[in-house]
C-alpha cells in the first residue's frame, strides 16, 4: 500500500510543493495552530449540530454527498476565524506555484463524516470540469484543495482515501485498485493538499461515535 509523505509546517514550503508534484497529495501537520482550530469549532460547531446530515437531488448526489454526512457552505460568513484559512500563506505559496494565472477560492465546506457513512466514491476533483480530465496529466492544473482536519482523522472515523501519483497516469480513464488507495490518517490541525488531478474520496466511518470533522477549501 502506498504511503502519504507528512511534513510539518515548519519544513521548507520548496520540499512540500515539491512533494505535492512528485505524489499528487501530502499531509502537513500543525497547519493550522491550537488557537485557529478551537476557533474553527466553537464558530462552525453550533451550526454543525443543528444541520441534519444526507443530501437531497437524486441517488448519484446522495451517495457522493454521504446519508450520515453533514456538509455545509458559507463558512467565512458562519465563522470569521475561516478568513485566516483562506490566507494561510503556505496555501497562497502553493497556488502561485502550480496556477499559470489568477486564482481564487472556488468553495469552502464543511464536510463532518458521522458513523455508519459508506465509502465515498472515489474521483478526481478535476472532474468538474471535464475538459480538464480529457486532456490528463500533461493539461493545466484546474483546482487545489486541501482538507483541513478539525478533529483527529483516523481510518475508523473516514480519513481521505488518495491514490498517490494518480495525478501521473496516462489513463486517466482507469480505476485505482484497492492496493493503491491509502488513508489520509493525521492529526487535528493537520491538513491534506492535493491537486485536481489526484484520486481521492471521503473514506468509511466505522466507528460507533466518532465524527470526523473536516473543512474543504479549494482554489481555481
């Protein structure tokens, strides 16, 4: 089974985006501080427990979305600590780094895995423009992401599935195999950056109790 590289913060931002362009996706741990991650949760967690988890509009949103997941939009607006997300300088470093152009955010979510939630399917983020997957690997980069863990994320609680290097094939048509998918296990206030190109999906939550708390944050 594949393994994801973990940096921390501190580490030189070169050897993280280089990373990044080598294996489509690394962790990189206190990427956030105590402080910034508390304020994450005490702002967006009264409005995560009064929202009800499933998503409406049809079997495929339903099952992409996840019948015990919570997601939720409007995150600078439910919580002002989200500003200090948008303009960490590391995210910014990386986007000037891998856009030929201007960027801006494309969408912050909150996506909080609750137990009983299945295997998202696994896709590529790129997909949402399809012309950008029909030109592959060698196209220009479409979205950067990341998934900033606000609670631990752990393979029984539904850690990000990824496929390193899927960001590299020449068939972007082909299904990963189970022996190339791994886990995007890390601590809170870690978080995952991953190109548009790279497979990846929300994994199982198989514990009895344990929400896992993310928010996605993407650039275009």
């Amino acid at each position: 089974m594949p393994m994801l590289r973990h940096f921390s913060i501190e580490n030189d931002a070169e050897d993280i985006l280089a990373a990044i362009d080598e294996d489509g996706g690394v962790i990189v741990e206190n990427f956030i501080s105590s402080d910034l991650r508390q304020r994450l949760i005490d702002q967006l967690g009264a409005h995560a427990d009064g929202f009800q988890p499933g998503m409406t509009g049809g079997t495929v949103k339903e099952l992409f979305c996840g019948e015990n997941t919570k997601r939720f939009t409007g995150l600078a607006a439910r919580a002002p600590a989200f500003a200090e997300v948008i303009d960490h300088d590391l995210l910014h470093r990386w986007a000037e780094h891998g856009f030929a152009n201007d960027y801006w955010m494309n969408t912050g979510q909150a996506m909080i895995i609750g137990p009983g939630s299945a295997d998202q399917f696994l896709h590529r983020d790129a997909g949402n423009w399809p012309v950008m997957v029909s030109m592959g690997r060698d196209g220009p980069e479409a979205t950067l992401s990341i998934m900033l863990a606000l609670s631990d994320f752990t393979e029984e609680n539904g850690a990000t599935r990824v496929v390193p290097g899927s960001h590299r094939w020449e068939d972007f048509s082909r299904d990963a195999g189970e022996d190339e998918v791994t886990q995007a296990v890390m601590p809170a206030g870690s978080a995952l950056l991953y190109t548009g190109k790279t497979i990846h999906g929300a994994g199982a939550n198989t514990s009895d109790q344990d929400w896992r708390f993310g928010v996605h944050l993407s650039f275009v």
